[in-house]
C-alpha cells in the first residue's frame, strides 16, 4: 500500500481521474491531511463513500515513529524520527522571533564528507521519500502542538543529491492544500553541487537558497569539504551568478566559524573580496562540537569581530544565535549517537 504522502498535488489529482474520481478530490485529501492533520482515512467525511473505500484499500497515512527526541533549555527541540525499515532521521524545531522553524533530513546519512560535520559520520545509506520528508514536518507540527512556519532542508544528507523528491517536497509544503508555508518562509541548502544550482534556477521557485561555504579559497575549502575537489570555489561562484542572474534572488552563504581555521580578520577580508558585488549575504554560524572532530567553535568575542570585519567591508552578515547547545545539537549527532 502506498502512502498518500508520497503524492503531490498535480499527481495526486492524475491519479484519482486515472482511478475514475475527481481532480478536485486530491484537495480534499490534502487538506485532510496537512491541515485537519487526519490519519484514518474514513473519516475524510466530505469524501464519496466509494472514494473513502479505494483509497483505504491502496493507500495509508502513516507518519513517522518518534524515537527519541531531545529538548534545550532554549526550547530548542530535536526529534530522532524512525523510518519504517528501522532507520533513523533527524528534524530540528527551532523558536525563533519570527516563527517556528524545522530544520528537515533529506538522506538516511551523508555522502559529502565534510570534515567537521556529523551528518557524514554514516555514508549515505539512500534517499528518503516524499512521505518521509513530508511527514517529519506533519509529526513535528503534532508533537510541539504547533504551527511551522518556516522551513529549512538542511539537516542530514545533501539536498541536491536527493533533488527531485525535494522539489515535489517543496511543492507540498508550499501548496495551499498542504502545509501553506510560504515560499520565501523555505529555504534549501547545498554544499555545492553545481548542476543542481544551474537546475534550480531554472525552477524559477521563489524559494530560498544556501550555499555551505566556510572558506573563501580552495586549499582550505578542499580540506574541510571535499566537493570542492570537484566543484572549486570559482566554479560554485560562477553557478550562483548563473543563479541571481536567471532569478534575482539573493543567495545566503553559510559560513562556520571554526576556531583557529577560518575565523581570522584576514579569513573576514578573504571573503569579503570574494562576495564583493554579489547579491547575497553571509550568515555565520557557531559552531556546535563534535567528539569524533577536533574542531572548536570560536569565542563570542572572535565571532563578533569577524562580523563587524565583514559589515564594515560591505559584506550584509548576520551572526546566528547559538541554539541547542546543551543538546545533541549538530546536525547528525543525534542520529549518529543511536544509528547502527
């Protein structure tokens, strides 16, 4: 039997008129879904009684089974989701000024193999499905009792390496029979995989896009991100002019400040002449330990230098507040604490 979640809308409706229903029926579904949250198909009452009894002998709407989850002292929540054949996923809630936002797992592990990451602790086992994305954002929303309002496909794995469930993903979560999250409250991250940039302008969403920097030349780059071997930074920065030109979307880049690597005045003025007269802006992230590395965050006082460095350069920055640090916060850390 195939889980309802694994439709999006326009396929939803291809299916139910190839089946002998209505299109308009596939808003039903959604909507009892994502917004009624209904797990029992039977009680989709606007439904045909014919309707209910199909779609209840081919299809279920079954969610995730939580694991595990940890909760910070800054509300911070991180759900450890089990999949039905017994692997398990990551999805971070955070409280923000502006919202609730989810940090969503597209992979069962990590293949890119940053060297201060744990999402690359376990190799990439597969690709998670629409239904399994969809559904951490469905169970997240019941177990905090909550509305999220922003979403961000950023946790285990590398989005572009699962790009095409991510974007019916996207188009799920955005739909209004879905979860009515908006296109600029999205955001999708990715180390660097050119191609994939080059496809998604030509997507033409109004979503957001991340690129995980943190350095500004090759040699270091290369050593704690090995894709850049493969798509070096000048490559990375042509693709995302490619980008803002076909869009004219700003683009975030990700920058870990890690102590004694890349968190120098020098590193700041680096990569200031590497965005100069990019429309884009740098988010800098404090860096949450990992056992298995020997990368430190850098101290407040080092942070916020680096980041008056790069405002006083032109560089439009924002420094992340620190969440979750009291809990398995890093991205995969968690997952990699109880995965086999």
């Amino acid at each position: 039997m195939q889980n309802l979640c694994d439709y999006t809308l326009s396929e939803l409706e291809a299916y139910l008129v190839e089946s002998g229903f209505k299109a308009f029926n596939a808003r039903q579904v959604f909507e009892w879904i994502y917004k009624k949250k209904v797990t029992d198909i039977t009680k989709m009452s606007n439904l045909s009684k014919s309707l209910r009894a199909y779609l209840a002998q081919h299809h279920h709407i079954d969610g995730l089974k939580l694991f595990t989850k940890q909760v910070s002292k800054d509300q911070t929540t991180k759900f450890l989701f089990e999949l039905e054949d017994g692997h398990l996923v990551e999805a971070v809630l955070m409280k923000h000024v502006y919202g609730m936002s989810l940090c969503v797992t597209t992979q069962v592990g990590c293949n890119i193999g940053c060297t201060f990451c744990a999402s690359g602790l376990k190799k990439r086992i597969r690709n998670l499905t629409l239904s399994e994305m969809v559904n951490q954002v469905r169970m997240s929303e019941t177990l905090a009792n909550t509305k999220i309002t922003h979403v961000v496909i950023m946790g285990t794995g590398e989005p572009f390496d699962n790009y095409d469930n991510v974007m019916r993903f996207i188009h799920v979560i955005n739909s209004p029979y879905g979860f009515e999250i908006g296109a600029r409250h999205i955001t999708v991250s990715t180390s660097g995989l050119v191609p994939k940039i080059k496809a998604f302008a030509q997507a033409k969403t109004q979503v957001n896009l991340a690129i995980s920097l943190h350095a500004s030349n090759n040699k270091l780059r290369s050593a704690l991100m090995p894709i850049n071997s493969v798509y070096p930074i000048e490559t990375l920065i042509d693709s995302v002019k490619t980008y803002i030109a076909k869009t004219n979307r700003r683009v975030t880049f990700e920058y870990l400040l890690l102590k004694g690597v890349n968190d120098t005045i020098q590193d700041a003025d680096h990569l200031s002449d590497l965005l100069r007269g990019i429309n884009s802006y740098v988010n800098l992230i404090p860096y949450n330990a990992v056992k298995e590395f020997d990368y430190q965050g850098s101290d407040v006082a080092t942070q916020k230098a680096f980041h008056q460095r790069l405002l006083k350069r032109g560089i439009t920055a924002t420094l992340r507040e620190e969440k979750g640090a009291d809990i398995d916060a890093a991205c995969g850390q968690l997952r990699a604490n109880h995965a086999k």
